[in-house]
C-alpha cells in the first residue's frame, strides 16, 4: 500500500509516518503544495492524505488541482477546520473524506482502510443512462438530452450513486455513508442542499423529472412516476 502524506507539521507527519510504516505501507511525505503536486501528477498511489493549511497553495486548490488532472486517488482531508461549511468546501474540491484535528491514529488508519475497500469493491460502468440522462464514468461528463450539465465533484458522486441504483430509494444518511464513507449530524442539511441543486441542473428545463422525493423515505432516480 503506497500513501502520499502532504503534511507540513513534522511532529504530525511523523506521528503518521511511523504508525502507517508499522503495517508496513509505504508513505511519500511532502512539506508543501509544490512537492506535493509533483508527487500526486508523477507517482501512482492508494490513497492521499493532504493538510490543508499548507504552503503554497491550501489543500484545498491542490485537491481541485487532482481532480482536474483527472486523478481520482482517493483523499483524505486533514485540518483543524471544523466547521460544516469547511468539509463541504472540501468535498467540493474533490475529497473524498475529511478528518479533523486533533484526531486518533486508528480512526485514521480505519478511514484509509475503509476507502482503499470501496475503492476496489466499486465496479465502473462506462456509461450510465437513464432515459435522456447519460454519465460518462471515464470522462466524468454529464449530458441530458445531448446537453453537456457542468456538476460538481459532490454532485457527480451523488448522481452516479442515484443513477447506478435507479429505482432504488436513499435517505440522507444512506446517501452520506456512500459518498463520503460518514453521516453528518443530522441536524445539517447538507444532503438537501446537493440534491437541490442536483435538481435545478438536472430537471429544471425538462419535462420529465427525475430526481423524485418519496415522502418519508429519501431520494430516488426513475424515469417512471411515483405511486
């Protein structure tokens, strides 16, 4: 297992450093954003761990910066930023889990574990269609009705899950644990916010929606009218 560590903070890096050689993973460390995206654009890796007040650019440009080189390794964000805002932002970018300081090794090395499995255990469908609605997998673009839809990281995650699953209903929390491998607090509206906006570029200038609600249940994407 081969892991980049962008890490800044000696004592913090060493500290996984050591714990991760322990189980005998192999760990690239750089100090800044430059190494950093070096490392990320010239070597293969299992998963990348990426501080976010780094040198240079924030982790957070540098995850974009992954993604728009179409490298989707997974991520792991680590910051002492805490708020519901900051891991949204990081989602956005790309991530793929995000860890706060301070946090306990093991609940680090379970994450790692946890996306390094989901990683393997996916099976990528080229191209996903959904009456008028298709996904590229490989190129990550979107089209309805042969009109290309700009979405978000968050929100091409949560299309590919609803439309790998048509027909089949999610809730929140359902839908939390399969993007992000977590749930939020349940008092945030986190999911809402990306499903609203899923369908205000998904539906909005079409007749037949997709993206339904069934009440007291969560989300589903048929092309077929609810009961």
């Amino acid at each position: 297992m081969k892991i980049l560590l962008v890490e800044d903070d000696p004592k913090i890096a060493s500290f996984i450093k050591i714990g991760l050689e322990s189980y005998d993973y192999l760990i690239d460390n750089a100090y800044d954003s430059i190494i950093g995206e070096k490392l990320a654009f010239s070597r293969k890796y299992d998963v990348i761990i990426l501080d976010v007040v780094i040198p240079g650019i924030s982790g957070f440009d540098l995850c974009k910066k992954i993604r728009n080189n179409k490298n989707f390794t997974p991520v792991i964000m680590l910051t002492s930023l805490d708020s519901v805002e900051d891991k949204l932002t990081g989602f956005e970018c790309g991530a793929d889990d995000y860890l706060v300081k301070p946090f306990s090794f093991q609940e680090l090395f379970a994450r790692i574990k946890a996306l390094v499995r989901r990683n393997k255990e996916s099976v990528v469908v080229p191209v996903l269609k959904v009456l008028d609605l298709e996904l590229d997998s490989i190129s990550k673009r979107v089209r309805r009705n042969d009109k290309e839809i700009a979405l978000t990281a968050t929100e091409y995650k949560i299309l590919e899950l609803l439309m790998s699953n048509k027909g089949k209903v999610f809730d929140r929390m359902h839908i939390a644990e399969k993007v992000w491998g977590h749930s939020f607090n349940s008092g945030t509206n986190v999911i809402d916010v990306h499903i609203n906006s899923l369908r205000k570029k998904i539906d909005k200038d079409f007749p037949q929606k997709l993206i339904q609600t069934k009440k007291g249940f969560g989300y589903i994407l048929t092309g077929d009218p609810l009961s």
